[in-house]
C-alpha cells in the first residue's frame, strides 16, 4: 500500500524566511497530489492541487513542485508569516475516480516565529 | 454559512454505548466522506458515498455504519463504543471527480471514558 512521510514532525522558522516541507511516497506516483492546512481544532483546507505531468504550480506566496522520479513534492512558503503557523498535510489522489480517495502524509506543523 | 456543517463537535460518552454524528453539506456536491484522526494527527478515510451509495468502505469494524438518507446528508452510527474509538471525526464533500477538492466539516471530537 502506499506509504506518505512528510519532513520532520515540527518546522520552526524566522519570519520572512522561505518554508520548505517535503512529501515522499512509495509505490505508484499519484495523478494528483494536494496539499491541505489544519489550524487546531479545525478540519483541513484545501491550498494547491499539483497535477502528475505538471512540475511546479505556483498561487500567491505558495508554490508546489512535484518530481515523480523522485516521488517527491516540495511545498514552498516564501516570505512567511506567523499566520502561516499551522499543519499542513500533503494528499495523494491516484485518479481513480468513483469518489476521488485521498491519502494523507503525517502532517508537519509549521511554526513561524517572530 | 458553513459548507459541511457536522455536530456535535464534542462527544463524550462511556464504552459500550451507541452514539451518532450528523454530517450536512450545501455545496451541491455527490460524494461525502467519513476520516478518522488519531491522537497522532494522521488521517485515515474510513467511508466514501457517492449520491447515496457506499463506493469507499476501508477496513473499519463493523461497529462502524454510515447512512446517507440523500447526497447532501452522511451520518455516522457507532455501536458498542471503545476506547480505541477516541479521536476527532471529519466528515467532507468532493464533487466525486478524480482530482477534485475535498471540503471539511470542523470535526467531531469523540471521548470514549
């Protein structure tokens, strides 16, 4: 089955600062893989979908890369922020259809210290 | 007005006892889901319908049953609770397309004493 591990439990970093978080899978690459951010006590938030024959995508200050061979999405935050303080949880959508089934990464909580 | 709207969004109860979350969306969508989130944070999908049919049914016990009275509506009946059930329930809606969004409800947060 597919195994997904995102970097580090916990990301602390300087305000300004660029966020790096990293998504790795096993197995057979996704055709769409998203990303998602969780504040405490509320459910996750769609940010960005990356497409499988897509190499970057960018909106705003986030930016998503997704490299196959290396069955790896980097999600970017640049000039971050302290409101960019959250989880964010990277998810893999094989494209199967009939109900499009997500599989989540662990999640890395991100902190953006002044 | 919220999208996918789920109650209650705490649940305490004691083992044994049958309890039921409500799940209600009003983005139109034709597909709903059940997730569990572990103490851990991981979320797992556990139930998948698609206008009122099941199409995802991952390996959860049979305690656990899901009723879609219509495509705007999930509801999840647990029976004979257990501590291991003890996490934070989130119900969702997608239009049911490969690659579509998932909308989340803000959870249930389930305590089994």
């Amino acid at each position: 089955s597919q195994k997904i591990e995102q970097n580090s439990e916990a990301l602390n970093i300087q305000e300004g600062k660029t966020a790096t978080l990293t998504c790795n899978y096993t197995n057979y690459s996704p055709a769409y893989l998203q990303w998602y951010r969780q504040d405490p006590g509320r459910g996750p938030v769609f940010l960005l979908l990356i497409r499988e024959n897509e190499k970057e995508k960018r909106k705003e200050r986030l930016k998503v890369t997704f490299d196959t061979t290396l069955k790896q999405s980097l999600f970017h935050i640049t000039a971050s922020q302290p409101a960019d303080s959250a989880t964010y949880l990277c998810a893999l959508d094989m494209g199967t259809g009939g109900g499009n089934k997500l599989t989540f990464g662990t999640g890395t909580q991100l902190k953006v210290e002044l | 007005d919220t999208a996918v709207s789920q109650t209650p969004k705490y649940l305490v109860t004691q083992m044994g006892n049958d309890k039921s979350i409500k799940c209600e969306q009003n983005l139109g969508h034709d597909t709903m889901y059940w997730y569990k989130q572990d103490s851990k944070k991981f979320l797992k999908i556990m139930f998948s319908y698609n206008n009122k049919e099941l199409i995802i049914n991952e390996t959860v016990p049979n305690r656990f049953s899901p009723k879609s009275p219509d495509k705007a509506h999930l509801n999840l009946h647990i029976n004979s609770l257990e501590l291991g059930d003890s996490a934070v329930y989130f119900c969702a809606s997608s239009l049911g397309l490969a690659g579509d969004i998932q909308y989340f409800g803000a959870g249930t947060r389930l305590s089994v004493l």
